[in-house]
C-alpha cells in the first residue's frame, strides 16, 4: 500500500511539474528546461518503481516476454519521438527554432509520445499486476493525456509559430484521421 501511494505520489508530481513547465514555457519565463527536466525525472521515477513493483501476478505467463519486448521497444520509441526525434531534426535543419516539426512520427500524429507512454505504462503493468496497478496506469495515461491536451491547446501554439496550421494538417492523436 505504501509503495503504491509514493508511486501514485510521484506519477502526479512529475506531471504537475511537467504542466508548470509548459504555462511557464507560453509565458516566457526562465527555468523551464530544468523544470522539464525534473518533471520528466520524477515521472521516469514512477515508471523505475512500477517496473520493479512486486504486484501479486508476477508469475511467469506466456505473455511475459511480449510484454517485456513491448516494455522496452515503447520505452525506446518514447525516448526516440520525445527526445532525440526532435534534437536530430533541429540538428539536421528540418526543424526550424519556434517552429512545430512537421515530420517523422510527428507527421502521424501532433504527440506520437503519448503512445509509446500508454504502451510503456501497460507492458509495466501486465508484467507487475494489472488489477494492483490499475489505478497508477490509468492515472499515468490520464495525466499524461492531460499534459498533451495542455500542449496542444495552450502552450504550443504559444511558442511555435505557425502551430495552428500544422494542427490543420495532421491529427492529434490518431493517424490518418485529418480534419476536412
């Protein structure tokens, strides 16, 4: 029980201060990379405690290895679309400073992340025990969900130029669903 209340405690910490960064981020402010940084730390906390959680179903099943390969290919795909999709683009000039990327997985989706997160945070709880970690999977999704939803509709079209037309070229969350 305690596990779970610092696990749950961490999980709505690091999105509170992943969602303080973004209004601190369309305002303008200072000290948001570092607020980022330890938003993102803290969430990744969560996940280090729910990947070593000892739920009750930790007994081997045939899905153990599929959910373990799931684990760590959503964990690298997360990092890939969040981190490192975005400094390599910026890098090579396909992404300008202040403007939305428009390519890669980003031409999918406007938070291809938000995928790889929900598959990251499943896997986790299939391996550990889906019905103990019910309630911090679904709390990891539902903030994080929230978190894009604040992007989208608030921060980013504050601090990326020409935001508003990218969102009219590709959707928010599911592939191929374009509106018009």
């Amino acid at each position: 029980m305690h596990f779970t209340m610092v696990q749950d405690s961490l999980t709505v910490l690091g999105f509170l201060l992943l969602i303080a960064a973004d209004f601190l981020w369309a305002k303008g402010k200072k000290g948001v990379p570092l607020l980022q940084t330890v938003g993102y730390l803290t969430v990744g906390a969560a996940l280090g405690l729910l990947a070593t959680s000892r739920g009750a179903n930790r007994s081997r099943t045939l899905f153990s290895p599929l959910l373990i390969l799931t684990a760590i290919l959503s964990f690298a795909l997360l990092l890939w679309s969040v981190f490192f999709e975005l400094a390599l683009a910026g890098k090579k000039g396909k992404m300008k400073p202040g403007e939305p990327y428009s390519g890669g997985s980003y031409a999918l989706c406007r938070h291809p992340g938000f995928w790889w997160f929900c598959l990251l945070a499943l896997s986790l709880g299939g391996l550990r025990g889906f019905r103990e970690n019910f309630f911090t999977i679904s709390l990891m999704i539902g903030l994080d969900l929230l978190l894009i939803f604040i992007q989208d509709r608030y921060t980013f079209p504050k601090v990326f130029h020409g935001y508003d037309e990218y969102k009219k070229s590709v959707p928010f969350l599911f592939p191929g669903m374009k509106k018009g």
